[in-house]
C-alpha cells in the first residue's frame, strides 16, 4: 500500500536514492572545517541551504555535505546563527501563494488559479502546523495572506 499524493492522484515511488556507503570519497581532498567556512561564506551571501548545496556539488565535488562533515547544511547553519528564520519548504509556498494572489489581481475571473491558490494555503497551513509541532516555528506563528508578502520579499 503507498501513501499518495495530498492534491493529486499521483502515487509513484520512482526516484534518486543516496548511496549506501557513507563515507566522503577518496577523491575528495577537502577538510571537513573547509567544507564547513565555505558553507558559512555562501549563507553570508544570501543563500538558500539548497542552494548552498548546489554551489558544492557543482563547483568543489561535494556530493553529501554530510558524508564530509558529518552534520547536515542546516546544522552547520544553526551552529553558526545563519539558519533561515523559515524553513525553506514553508518559504517557497508562501511564495508560491503569494504570486498566485498577484495573478489573480489582474485576472480577477481565473478560476482555476484560484482553486491552486486554496490548495497551495492549505498545504502552507499544514506544513506550519507540523513544525510547530516540531518547535522549529513558534506556536503563536500563523499564516496570513495579507502579510504573507512581506514574509518572502
């Protein structure tokens, strides 16, 4: 039996897994506190945790972050004060639901957009409710509209 989709009917299972072996590769000559201040410099600038990851796949050879260091990009970000005052799932939903509400100011008769509108708010009302569950947002946190754009600019 799979768990499916929250808004869809889709039920796949296809996709990417990380390898078995944990251990960093014997190519990589990197340090792990290297790793680690790059890390720091990239979040100083104004990126997202998977972007940061991104960047060190790409550019330096570091396929896990934490194969290398052994804590994961949002660890070494909260040991360090960098970490996003949201998380970056939440974020990128409210964002989403912001620029649906921007669409539909100017095609007030788009129904379908609207339908998206009311199940990307609910799914960012669930993503909320479990982490403040999880204490990683405070419990008086709450999702509002009116001042959802001001949460992603």
């Amino acid at each position: 039996l799979q768990m499916g989709r929250l808004h869809s009917h889709g039920k796949g299972i296809s996709g990417s897994i990380k390898p078995f072996k944990r251990a960093p590769p014997s190519w990589l000559k990197i340090a792990p506190e290297d790793v680690a201040e790059h890390i720091c410099k990239l979040a100083r600038k104004g990126l997202s945790p998977s972007q940061i990851g991104e960047i060190l796949r790409d550019s330096h050879g570091v396929g896990r972050v934490k194969s290398v260091t052994g804590t994961t990009i949002l660890r070494i970000l909260k040991a360090n004060g960098l970490a996003p005052e949201i998380p970056e799932d939440l974020y990128h939903l409210i964002k989403k639901a912001v620029s649906i509400r921007k669409h539909l100011e100017k095609n007030r008769n788009d129904t379908d957009a609207f339908f998206r509108l009311v199940l990307t708010e609910s799914r960012t009302r669930r993503l909320a409710r479990y982490y403040q569950r999880t204490n990683v947002l405070p419990t008086t946190w709450k999702y509002n509209s009116k001042t959802a754009s001001a949460l992603v600019a």
